[in-house]
C-alpha cells in the first residue's frame, strides 16, 4: 500500500544527559554503547478531504549512549517527534496498518530525523554519528 507524504512537523525535540556527563571529558566513545529506535507511536485516519483520504501518523525517533553494558544507565538522549499526514488509498483502515506501512512512514520521516539529530548532538557536543540512511538496512 503506497502513501503519499503532506506534511511533516517537528512535534518536539528532547536532549536529555546524565547531570554528571561532560561529552568533553570524554576520551573514548568506544566504551559507550549506542542505541537507535524509530517507530510509529500513533495513528488516526481523518475524515475525507475532497477526493483524498487523509491519515496522521506520529513518528518518534531517538538516539542514546549508554554506559557499558553492566551498567545500565544512560548518558545522552536525543529523541524527536513528528506528525505527519499522508495521503491514503481509498479504503484504507485499521487492518491496513501492517508493518510495511509503518516502516513506509519511518521512512519518509528518517531523513528529518537524521538532520534534527545532527543539529542537536552538534550543540550538545556529542558524537556526530553517522546514522545510516535506511532505518532498516540490516533487516533488509
């Protein structure tokens, strides 16, 4: 099922780090793990517009550094939120929001996500990490 992207808005942003974490004290990155997330939090098909049907999404996406794996405390977080309205099929409902339509909506969102992380990590002095361009390239 093919969706078409409206619009996309940042819905919020947060950088969060550990009180006691100076990313300029540290020496080595390789001794933080990093974990990705991306995912649909929510959905809502919205009632018809002219000749389209209209369907919201709410995408989250995330980034954070986690001390070594005994410990399992986290030190940085990057996380954003998006809506984003698509353009649907005709007859598109509950049952059609299967995982290849979610993951067609992560990845329309991806591209932002990857420009708002590195803007963000940027001022925070954090690793600019090169986040691939496909969610999804090691399940593929």
């Amino acid at each position: 099922m093919q969706l078409e992207l409206v619009d996309i808005a940042l819905r919020g942003h947060e950088l969060v780090m550990d009180d006691d974490f100076l990313p300029a004290l540290v020496d080595d990155w390789s001794d933080y793990t990093m974990e990705t997330k991306a995912g649909v939090v929510s959905w809502k098909l919205l009632p018809k517009e002219g000749d389209k049907t209209l369907v919201r999404f709410v995408v989250t996406a995330g980034l954070r550094w986690r001390t070594e794996v005994d410990d399992p405390s986290t030190v940085a977080t990057i996380e954003a939120e998006y809506g984003m309205l698509f353009a649907a099929p005709d007859g598109f409902d509950s049952a059609a929001h299967d995982t290849e339509v979610g993951r067609q909506v992560v990845l329309a969102a991806w591209p932002y996500w990857r420009q708002d992380f590195l803007q963000m990590a940027s001022k925070a002095s954090l690793p600019l990490v090169a986040i691939p361009t496909n969610p999804y390239q090691d399940e593929d």
